[in-house]
C-alpha cells in the first residue's frame, strides 16, 4: 500500500519580508493621512479664530449703531502743554501728545488710556469689566486722565486698570497666534487706522526684514497739498481708515472744554463705498502682550488696552506714496496715486507688493511685538479680515495691491483727484 503523504503543518505567523511589507504599505497611509489631518486641524483653527473676529467686529458694530459713530482706535489725555497752545490758537496737532508715543520717541507727555476694546466692552458680554474701567481720577493734586497700566486701586474694592487689562478674554485671540502668552491680556485683532499712524500727523512706516529693523518714517506723508494747512490733510486722511486715535483733556480742569480739533470719528455714513467692501479688522499676531517692554512700546506694558497705534491698529503701507521705495519725501499728492482714465494709480498696487517688507504676513518672519503695524496672521496663505458689514473673509497674500488699498479706504471715491481710486470690483477679494 502507498502511503499517504502527511500533511503539511499549519504555518503560524509572518514571514519577516510580509511584515516589512504590512509595515511599508502602514507608512504610505499615514504619509498620506498626515497632511490631511494637519490640514483639517488648521482649517479648524482658522474657523475658530474667523468665528471670534466675527464677535468682535458685530461688537464694534453694536457700537457703532448705538452711537452713530465707531469708537475711537485709541484714546490718549493731552496735558497742560496742548492746554495752553490750544488756548494762544496754536492748533497744530504736532503740539498733542500722541507724537510723543510713536516708536523712537523719548519725551512721553499726557497718558495713553486706553484702545477701541474698552468701550465695547459691554458689547463682547463683558459690562462688568467696563463699569470698573476707570477713565478719570480725583486726587489732591486734582483730576488725572488713568493710563491702562496704572496698578492703583482708585476706588476702594475696585480691580485696577492694570489687573483689567491682564484679563485674558478669549474672543480677542485667534488660536493660531502663537504669540499668546497664557493668563494676559492677549490681543489678535487690530482696526484699520487707514494710511498712517495717526490722521492728524501721518507718519508712515518703513518695513524692514529682521527684528528691529522696521520703524516709524523721520518725515510726515503728505496727502494734501501742504500750502492748504493740515486741516486739508485731515479731510483727506480720514476717507483713507474706519478707527482713529483721538485725545481729550481730564475732566475738571480748567479750560479743559477747549476745542480739539484733530479728533475724528466715521459714522455707519461715512462708509461710502459700501460697507461690504471695507475692511473694519484684520488679525495681527504681532501686537497684544509685551510684558517685556519693547522699542516699539516707549518701554511700556503692552496688552488689549494699549491705545499706541502700532499695537491697536493696522495700515495701509506707505510703499503707496513712493512707489515702492522710500524717497526723501513721500508725497502722497505727486501723481502716482491718480487715475488715468479707468486706470487707477500705479502707486496703489505696493500697498500689498509681494516680495516687499509689507505683505500681508511677511510679519511672520519677525517676532518683536508692535514692530509690524500690517496685517499679519499664523495661518498659511493670508489673513482673516472682518468687514464693515460684518462679515469675515479670508484674504490671501497674494491679493492685489490696488484691490486691497480700496477695501482698506471707507471712501475712496471721494478722495482728491490726486488719489482717487476707482469702484472696486468685490469678485477681486471674495472667496
């Protein structure tokens, strides 16, 4: 009889190439996988932060239909000096003391009080954090304007301005700006101040490519003709932003109800060429907290309630007057902002240049808080920016720069002939 062959044993196991095999084709997977989920974690982020910057901006605008007119960018108390050269009918405001707190100054005078986040504070679900703001102050030796920063407890039980102003609040930050310092008064969001770092006296700013090297311009931007007076600028500097910085005298001193006349204020009017085409908001991961004092604060604290126009708002970058470069003199009035029949000016287009020190987010190859005073986020590609009308829109980096300086200016139809720019096409930014 043949014999039957005997079975062949049950093979248990892997052999070392098989698992070589499962382990390579485990690796592709997840390479392939990582992107995707990195990419939903950002898009997730950038949601989130789109959501806050919505509920600050519907606050803004609570605001402004409460009071016909949006709040200041920031508020600073002017002193005895401007007191007496306003009284001799000197109105220069290169007498205020706002000029004392641009970057590089060493001479503060007056009190820097406080930014657009303290006034709609009642309107981000924080009244009780208002009603203990204190704004003035009485002592022996009379009344005081109250910085942000000041530690004193004026009235008996009440937090200070400076323990107000440490006081994380969440709908302020963006969760992709990693620049938040956990348990401080962090900021990610700034208003559009329009051309300049303050309408009364337009200084520009010059971008620069490492830390320290950016810096407020050594001579004012002309946007008027200058033998017309600074009035003149006035009228043309505030069509070109939404939020201003703006003064005021401590209530109760003598002749403290003298006229200022560089303060501005645009009402839900004044935004002419629609408010869906306006910018109110942009991110900036570059401001907010600086417990470390910085060039670019003047030494101070820096936090949500820093009025310093460099922490509390954004601008248009000065490239516009100089097309491209930085001359001597940049006057914005020379020719190469005007239209040319239904060709808008060639100088608009370096308000986003890039390549240039002033791209949206070139920003964030620099990491000295105050020293980007543009738009800047930590998402790839661009930046979310809320609109006047409310809503919030992503807009990429590389947009246009004669596009993006019209929906950065409220009422750019009804600039000097010198400037004027043309209806802007809203298929040029939205998504």
């Amino acid at each position: 009889m043949t014999p039957r062959p005997r079975r062949q044993a049950l093979r248990l196991g892997f052999t070392l190439i098989e698992l070589l095999v499962v382990i390579s084709i485990i690796g592709i997977l997840v390479g392939l996988l990582l992107p995707a989920i990195n990419s939903a974690r950002e898009a997730g982020r950038r949601t989130q932060c789109q959501s806050n910057m919505r509920n600050v901006v519907l606050a803004i605008l609570g605001y402004a239909n409460n009071k016909q007119s949006y709040p200041p960018a920031g508020v600073f108390s002017e002193d005895a000096t401007t007191l007496s050269s306003l009284g001799s009918g000197n109105t220069l405001p290169t007498g205020s003391v706002v000029p004392t707190y641009f970057p590089g100054s060493t001479s503060q005078r007056g009190v820097p009080m406080y930014s657009w986040v303290v006034p709609i504070l009642p309107y981000l679900d924080n009244q009780e954090l208002f009603n203990q703001w204190t704004m003035y102050a009485t002592t022996t030796n009379g009344p005081i304007a109250v910085s942000y920063y000041d530690p004193t407890n004026y009235i008996v039980g009440q937090a200070s301005n400076n323990k107000i102003a440490e006081t994380a609040i969440g709908v302020l930050r963006c969760p992709d700006d990693n620049t938040i310092q956990i348990g401080q008064g962090n900021l990610s969001y700034v208003v559009n101040g329009g051309g300049a770092l303050w309408h009364a006296y337009p200084i520009g700013w010059i971008g620069g490519q490492i830390d320290g090297s950016p810096t407020p311009t050594t001579s004012p931007l002309i946007w008027a003709p200058t033998s017309l007076g600074w009035p003149s600028t006035l009228g043309v500097t505030q069509k070109l932003g939404v939020m201003f910085i703006e003064t005021v005298f401590p209530q109760g001193i003598a002749n403290s109800t003298i006229r200022i006349p560089w303060n501005v204020r645009s009402t839900p009017t004044s935004i002419v060429d629609g408010s869906s085409s306006t910018i109110l908001m942009s991110e900036n991961t570059l401001t907010g907290v600086s417990i470390s004092p910085t060039p670019y604060s003047n030494s101070l604290p820096t936090n949500w309630a820093t009025p310093l126009p460099n922490f509390s708002s954004f601008f248009m970058p000065s490239y516009v007057c100089g097309n491209g470069t930085f001359p001597s003199s940049l006057d914005c009035t020379s020719g190469g902002l005007a239209p040319s029949g239904d060709i808008d000016g060639l100088g608009w287009a370096y308000a986003n240049k890039v390549g240039s020190f002033t791209n949206i987010n070139f920003g964030q190859n620099l990491t000295i808080e105050g020293s980007y005073p543009f738009s800047n986020s930590a998402h790839p590609g661009g930046c979310n920016m809320g609109f006047c009308d409310g809503a919030v829109r992503f807009i990429s980096n590389t947009i246009d720069g004669t596009v993006y300086a019209k929906i950065i200016t409220p009422a750019g139809s009804k600039l000097p002939i010198y400037c004027k720019q043309l209806p802007v096409e809203q298929d040029a930014f939205t998504n």
